[in-house]
C-alpha cells in the first residue's frame, strides 16, 4: 500500500500538481499509516502561524518587490559605477555588489536577473568585457545576495531549523562578504587581461548619482547595521523596511502610485508568500512525522556505519545538497533542512554553521549544470543556448566551490561574527 501511495505521488508531481498537495497528501497519509491523528498537520499549520519571525516574510517580500517594480535599480547602478566604474574591472566589481545587495533585499535572483541584467549586459558589452565573462557574471550575480539580511532563504532556513535568524544574519556576513571579494578580484585580472576601458572619474556625475539616491542609501545600512548591533529583530526590521520603501518609493520619489502600483505589487508579492506558506504549513507536518520516526536516528545509524568521518561526511552532505538545492529550491530548505540539521549535529556541527553551508550551496545551486534555475532565466533573458551558458558559468562557479570548502572546513568564517 505504502509503494502504491508513492507512486501515486510521484505521478501527481509528474502531472503538475501544487508542491504543497504532495506534502500534505503525503504527511497524512503517513500518520494514517502509522495510527497517528492526521490532524498534526492542521496543528503544524495553525503553530507556524503563531511564530514571532513569521512576519518578516510578507513584509520583506513586499519591500522587495517595490524596490524590484521602482527605478532603484537604475539609481544604484548609477552611484556604484560613479564610485567604483574608474577602476580596472570596475563595472564588473559594481554589477557584483549591486546585484547581491538588490538579491538580499529582494530575495529572488530572478527579479535580479530580469531587473539589473538588461541594464547590466550592455553596459558591460559596451566597455570591452568578454562575452563569456559577461554571462558567466550575470548568470552568477543572480543568487549571490543570499547569505546576506535580510535574504528569504535565511528567514526560512531559521524557522524550519528552529535558529535564531538575527545569528543566522550574522553569520552570514563574513563568507557573503569574502567571496564578493574573490569574484572581484577575478574580475579585476579578467578586465586587465580583455583590455577593458576605463569610465573616467567625474565628481560632477558622483554628486548628481548620489543626490538622486540619498533618500535609498541609508537603507542597507538601516537593515543591516540594525540587525547586526542589535537595534532590532528580524521582525522589527521587515517592518521598518516596508514602512521605508513605500515612504520612498511612493512619496517621495513617486516611481509608483500609492492607488493604482501599491496593490498591484503587494498582490504580486503576497502570492509567492502564499505559496511559500502552503508548502511551509504542510511541510512541518510532514517533518513531525519524520520526528515521531525517528527517521533523523536512523539515517545517522546508517551513515554512521559507513561515514565515520566528520570530513568524508560533510563531503557527501554538500553534493547531496547542490544536487537538491540545483532540483527544487524552497522545498529543498523545507524538507531536507529537518533531517540534516540533527544528523550534522551527532557529527559535532554548529547549526549555525550548516545553516551556512546551505545557504551557501543554495547560491551554487541556482547556478549549477544543468538544472540551475539561474541559467534557464540567464537563457530567456539574453537569449542564449544553455551550451554557451554552462561554458560561461565554469570560472565562477570554481570559485564559489573553493569558498564553498573553505566555509565548510573553516567553521570560524562563519561563526566569528557571532562571537563579538
């Protein structure tokens, strides 16, 4: 009965079904199974929605997407590139730190992708980088904001793992910040090596850039500095950020109207939080049931017998996670995240520190041949073969796998931060 049952469920995915049915469908029936009330689902639902940190998933999502539909993307090219545009690589550095920052606030690479990348590719065309190189950078930028505030997959991975997300936070930081530099740094000698031309300095186009984005430049540092030195709560800071973003956005550089753009992008936003919701409420009842199993115990028993290595097991546990994460990205946090996170912890890893891990995966994930979900955006939107596009992500992607060892080996990149 139980192999017909998945059977079953496999052929509904196949078919299209929402995520959120299988899961559902899936927990009841194992409770059933079991001889356990099925109504731990419902109650699993009716918990997540009293969670304090819930809440700054409407609220980020929501101030994400007015900055995604404002002309915020033009404003900080602009400033970045009258700061940093003079220097070797420079336009290549600005679309790194541009586009993490509009990742992190927005939460999705695609936004970033379709937002900053139509800006991006022929600016960079323009000023002499390799074809490769341009859609290797574009194609990687979409998902590097990830590990830092106030990013949707850290909010999620912190509920699901029951962690504080403000460590989380903070914890991503330091590696977030270290691999901006060493893609810069491959930037720089790219640009060198291509002869790039250099945009000469202009004082006059830095005053002008930086006037028309004094109203949005205090924002990371209001978000980020505020999570970090303690001013507030995840929560507290998705408010602060929704309460800004409209005051900005709507009021005061009036990109979009309060009566007619305001509900059309909150009823854009709201339907990814809904569905992200669904799955959420349903997942976590599946996840008592793997509890009430004891399904973590007996996947350590098994890798135990054979993994006796904390090393040998964090190998495995990243191909497996840049596997998944490459498939099916929410779900992957949702259901995977509650059977890892006790396994790591037998072999002796901070929950903070796999919490990073993942998320660092997930960056690599959304970049990875051949199902990476970056690719088949970078694909629509400059309208290449994704031949050309898994060629051009390699260099990159090296990179992102060497800091992703050294993330994973080197517990203090992430955990430094927390400690001060």
């Amino acid at each position: 009965m139980g192999l017909l049952i998945g059977l079953l469920i496999l052929v509904l995915a196949f078919l299209g079904s929402p995520v959120f049915t299988l899961i559902g469908g899936g927990a009841i029936f194992l409770f059933a199974a079991a001889g356990i009330d099925s109504s731990a689902v419902i109650v699993e639902m009716l918990r997540l929605a009293s969670l304090p940190a819930l809440i700054a998933i409407p609220l980020f999502t929501f101030s994400g997407y007015i900055l995604a539909e404002s002309k915020a993307p033009q404003r900080m090219l602009a400033l970045a590139e009258a700061l940093f545009g003079t220097l070797p690589g420079g336009l290549a550095i600005v679309a790194l730190f541009t586009t993490a920052l509009f990742t992190a606030f927005t939460g999705a690479s695609g936004v970033t992708i379709i937002a900053l990348g139509g800006l991006l590719y022929p600016m960079l065309h323009k000023q002499g980088y390799p074809e490769k190189f341009t859609l290797g950078l574009l194609t990687t930028t979409g998902s590097l904001g990830l590990l830092f505030p106030p990013s949707l997959p850290i909010i999620l991975y912190g509920i699901v793992a029951k962690i504080d997300i403000d460590r989380l936070f903070r914890a991503g930081l330091l590696p977030g910040a270290l691999l901006l530099v060493a893609l810069s740094v491959y930037a720089f000698f790219t640009a060198r090596k291509a002869g790039v031309k250099h945009i000469p300095f202009s004082a006059a186009a830095l005053k002008k850039a930086a006037r028309n984005i004094a109203w949005e430049l205090p924002l990371p540092f209001l978000i980020i500095g505020g999570i970090y030195k303690g001013l507030f709560t995840a929560s507290e800071a998705a408010s602060v950020m929704a309460f800004y973003v409209i005051v900005t956005e709507v009021f005061i550089y009036k990109d979009l109207s309060f009566s007619k753009d305001l509900p059309r992008v909150a009823v854009k936003s709201m339907l990814l939080v809904g569905a992200i919701f669904m799955v959420l409420g349903t997942a976590l009842g599946f996840t008592n049931y793997l509890i009430d199993a004891q399904i973590p115990d007996q996947v350590f028993a098994w890798l135990h017998t054979y993994v006796a290595s904390k090393v040998l097991f964090l190998v495995l546990l990243n191909a497996f996670l840049l596997v998944i994460n490459m498939i099916e990205i929410f779900s992957a946090i949702i259901i995977v995240v509650p059977i890892i996170v006790p396994v790591a912890a037998q072999y002796g890893i901070d929950p903070v520190h796999l919490g990073i891990i993942f998320l660092l995966n997930l960056e690599i994930g959304y970049m990875l041949p051949p199902l990476g979900l970056n690719l088949f955006l970078s694909s629509s939107r400059f309208h290449k073969k994704l031949p050309e596009l898994y060629r051009a992500v390699g260099p990159f992607l090296l990179i992102l796998l060497a800091m992703l060892a050294l993330v994973t080996y080197l517990p203090s990149l992430s955990l430094l931060t927390l400690a001060q």
